[in-house]
C-alpha cells in the first residue's frame, strides 16, 4: 500500500509540475490578449486624432492628391485595425486551447489527490484496526494471566 502511495505522490507532483507550466502558458496567452487590443485601441486612437487633424487642414482647403492621399491612408489604417481584430481572435482562441488544456491539468492533479486521500484514509483504517486487535489480544492475555495466577494461588 506504501508502494502504491510513494507512486501515486510522484504522479501528483508530475501534474503539480504540469498544472503550472499550464498555468503559465495561459497567463502568457492572456498577456499576449490583452497587448493586441492594447495595439487595437492604439491603432483606432489614432486613427480618430488623424481624421480630426486633418478635419482641421481641411478648412483650410485640400488639393485632390491630398485628398487620394488621406483615403488611402485611411484605408490602410482600417485595414491594419481588421487585421489587429483579427489577430485578437486568433489569441483568444489559444486561450481557449490553453483554459481547456489548464482545466484537464487541475481535474487530473485534483483526482491524484482524491486517491491519495482515500489510500490514507484506508491505511489508516488497517492501522487502527491492527492497533485495536493488539489492544484486544494484550487485554485477553492480561486476563488470562491474572485468571491464571488467581487459580494457582
């Protein structure tokens, strides 16, 4: 039963071991969430003081090229702030991956620890019960000894 137990502890430091590094991968995909829409909401801030910036130029007048020239920066700015939503999606879906994986890791280190427990619980069991028949044998001896001199006496 030791045995079994000096096993079972190995396996649940290997899913502690486990548990962590999958906790760390999940801390370090939330992070990486977490910069990209830094990065979304820095793309849009600048995007809105661009247009009112240049909604100030223009009362001043914009030349044609000017005007090609701001839509298309535009469009380059929105398209960068797709593809930054775009890459916000893709780090929330390893986020997903990394909870699930996380998730599997705490279930399988919480069951180690239910069997260990059990296991104690059980080996305790059958030290008490050992201890309680030892305590009934030396009681049954103790008064087979005292009936034994009483006899004899």
């Amino acid at each position: 039963m030791a045995n079994i137990l000096n096993g079972m502890n190995t396996l649940l430091e290997l899913s502690k071991r486990n548990l962590d590094k999958a906790a760390e991968r999940l801390a370090k995909a939330n992070r990486d969430v977490a910069q990209a829409r830094e990065q979304e909401t820095r793309l849009q801030t600048y995007r809105d003081e661009y247009i009112a910036q240049r909604n100030a130029l223009s009362l001043e007048g914009v030349t044609a090229t000017d005007l090609q020239n701001y839509m298309l920066f535009l469009k380059n700015l929105d398209q960068a702030i797709v593809s930054q939503g775009g890459a916000i999606h893709q780090y929330e879906e390893i986020v997903k991956h990394h909870l699930a994986y996380w998730q599997k890791c705490q279930a399988k280190k919480r069951s180690y620890e239910v069997i260990i427990e059990r296991n104690q619980l059980q080996m305790q069991k059958l030290a008490n019960r050992r201890e309680q028949k030892q305590m009934d044998e030396f009681s049954s001896n103790q008064r087979r000894f005292l009936s034994a001199n009483h006899s004899g006496a």
